[in-house]
C-alpha cells in the first residue's frame, strides 16, 4: 500500500513510477496502464489456470 516505495528491492517490486513509465511510453495513463494489467492479468489466468494454481475462471 505504498505505491513509490520499492521495499528496498528496487528492479523486484512494481512502484508507481514503473507504471508511470509504463505509461507514457505506451501513450496510455497510468488508470488506464493498471487497466489493462487486471484485464491482462484476468485473461492468462484463463489461459494458464495451473500457474495460478486454479482451474479456468470462463
């Protein structure tokens, strides 16, 4: 629940500034990158149920 702070393992956690510049150089806002990561996220789930340790939600 820290969005700038890397835990002190800079390059390993995902800070706000990553999806930040994530963003910009996709064109795209930082509300509609971590869109876009659930809705990706949400779709390999589907496709790779067992690396989620789940069966296929659709």
């Amino acid at each position: 629940m820290r969005a700038h702070d890397d835990m002190g393992k800079p390059r390993i956690n995902i800070t706000y500034e990553d999806v930040k510049r994530a963003a910009d150089a996709n064109g795209m806002t930082v509300d509609d990158t971590l869109a876009m990561i659930a809705r990706t996220s949400d779709k390999d789930r589907d496709d790779h149920a067992a690396e989620y340790g789940a069966e296929p939600t659709g």
